[in-house]
C-alpha cells in the first residue's frame, strides 16, 4: 500500500462517483441494468426457497451492499451449480480496467511461480535483505529496523501474501523483472493485468487488471491449470491460512470456515478517493473449488481509514457471510482437483 497520488491522478482511471440510491436487504436486485448485479441464475444452487434463491440472495445483497458503502464498484461473482457446472452470479462492469493495487500481488506470485515451474528458479533460493530495498506501509520486514538476513523465495512469497508486505513485492522483482511478469502474464492469456514497469526493471508499481481476469486466475489457480498442482497447492495454503486478512470476507467466519476461503486484499487511494479491494475463491468441505469473488470499489470516502470499519470492508464482511452460507448447500462433486489445509492447532511452544 503505497501512496502515489500525482502519479495516479494523472492516469485518471476510473469514473464519477455514481449516485447510488439505498435499497433495503430484502428488496430484489434488478436482473438487468448496466449498473445491477446481473447474472446468470444457477440452476441447482438449492437452498431453502427454491433453486434459485442463493444466487438471488447473493445478488440482492450486492446491490444492497455496494448502496450503502457508496462509490464505484466493478465485480465478478462466480459459483458452481449442483452439477459443477460454474455460472455468474454478479457482473457489475467486470471488464473495467482498473488498479488492482495489493490484489495484485496474486498476479505477481502467479508469475514467481510460473519461473519455478520451468525450472529457473526454485522456493529454496535465498537472496539477501538489505536496508536499501526496505519499503513501508502493509508488511513485516520494514517493522524489524535492522535487516542483513538471508530469506528465501519462499519466505517473500508467503509475506507477499499473507500479510500483503510490500518489500516482497521488490524481492519478486529481483527474481523475475517486471517486463517479465508481463511477459508471462500474457502468455497465460490474460489481456489487461499487467505491472507498470518503472525506470529499475527490477522494480514496478503493480498496475492493473479487471474483476473477470482476476476471477480467471482465481478459478485456474484453484483448478490447479494456471500453474502446477505444487505451485497451485502452494500459493493456495497461504491464501487459506488463518493469520491472513480477517477484515473482510472473512470477518464474521469461525477458524474452520475462514481455512475454506483464500482471499487477498488490497486497499489505496488515488485522486477519486479511496478504493477498498478484496478477490478470492471459496471451497466446499471436500477441498473442491465452488465460488470466486472480486470485488474492486473506488471513490470511496473515509480515505485514511484502512480498517474494518470503512464502508466497503463492511460490506465485504456481509457480503463474505452471505455468498459462504450460500455454498452450504453446494459441493462440487465434478470437481477433479481438491485442496485442503490443516487443521489449525494452537502451539504453547516447547
């Protein structure tokens, strides 16, 4: 989380605050409309109420939702039907080009990952952390106030991820550069979700993406096609892990539900206001992939607030109970691939 104002006010990416007008929980969502959660309705996505009600209840509770926090939303929602067939629940403006900000630390790990799957690279490699390449704001390194250690590839990994650090973002680059990361972020089909190279091609501002290409990679990656099945497993056992992000999605979870979500965070501000990210992917008890989210909202107000108290992260915390209720019902038994976590077992030392 890096302040860059002048720099992306000049970019100028994104819309006029729309005036959105607040509508009750239960109120039924437009099923068209250019600014609604339009979608495909799931057949077999069965909870009490009918068939279609889970994707209903979802898609009221967006639009309620995105009302009450204000600003401007893009999101993509996606989840399996009883058969395992993937359909869309919300595509509000999916394909808007807009700065992901930390949520695209997903894309840079994917693209880490990519090089170690060739063989170029390996988890084990250990590059050394100096003062010099130390940046602030989200993270851990910056908090130790000496540094000279020696840190694996897998080491900056997971603080890229789990706790969002921003010095591991500077690390990747040192590994795999940022005309690279593009390089290998197109290969793999995506057309927008780039990294903004800078003057240091081994350092970049992390650029831009869309909710349907973050849902893609979202779904690939739990579908272990993006990457191999031990990269995939990998990077998925750190998104799942409960010492990651809670202000959200997974807010109102217990330990065991939130090991079910991976889910990564991004949250910044540029000349429109604040903008509050979070993208992820659900899984059914079995391990099976069954519901992606990617939710990117700016011109938000409550600019200097990064807690769970600004409107958008409430809204995520709601909406995060509502689309993992929704998939109680649901397993993706067409699944072929499974991820599973272990079991959280606190540890008095020893």
């Amino acid at each position: 989380m890096v302040s860059q104002v002048s720099r992306r006010a000049a970019i100028g990416i994104g819309a006029a605050t729309a005036a959105l007008v607040a509508t009750p929980d239960g109120a039924a969502a437009a099923p068209g409309g250019a600014a609604g959660g339009t979608g495909v309705p799931l057949a077999g996505a069965g909870s009490v109420g009918g068939p279609r009600s889970a994707s209903e209840l979802i898609r009221r509770t967006y639009q309620s939702q995105k009302a009450r926090a204000g600003g401007v939303w893009h999101s993509h929602v996606a989840m399996v039907d009883a058969a395992g067939a993937l359909g869309v629940v919300v595509a509000d403006d999916a394909d808007r080009v807009t700065h992901g900000y930390s949520v695209q630390k997903l894309a840079v790990a994917v693209a880490v990952m990519d090089k170690i799957d060739r063989g170029e690279l390996s988890l084990g490699q250990r590059l050394d952390l100096t003062g010099d390449i130390i940046l602030g704001g989200s993270g851990i390194y910056f908090l130790h106030t000496v540094w000279g250690d020696e840190i694996t590839v897998a080491n900056f990994l997971t603080a890229l991820l789990l706790v969002s650090d921003n010095t591991a973002v500077r690390m990747c680059g040192r590994v795999v550069p940022a005309l690279e990361i593009n390089e290998i972020l197109a290969a793999k089909g995506f057309t927008h979700t780039r990294v903004e190279p800078v003057a240091n091609p081994n350092r970049f501002f992390l650029g831009v993406t869309t909710p349907r290409e973050t849902h893609d990679l979202l779904w690939r990656l739990a579908n272990k096609t993006l990457l191999s099945a031990r990269s995939s497993d990998f990077l998925l056992g750190i998104l799942r892990w409960i010492n990651g992000y809670h202000d959200g999605i997974r807010r109102d979870m217990s330990s065991a539900e939130r090991s079910r979500v991976a889910t990564k965070y991004g949250a910044d501000y540029d000349s429109l206001g604040a903008a509050r990210h979070e993208a992820g992917i659900m899984f059914d008890p079995t391990g099976a992939p069954t519901l992606t989210y990617a939710f990117f909202a700016d011109s938000l107000g409550d600019l200097d607030n990064y807690g769970g108290t600004h409107p958008a992260v409430r809204a995520h915390a709601v909406l995060g109970r509502t689309m993992f209720d929704a998939i109680g019902p649901v397993t993706n038994r067409a699944s072929r691939v499974r991820h599973s976590v272990p079991r959280f077992r606190p540890v008095d030392g020893g």
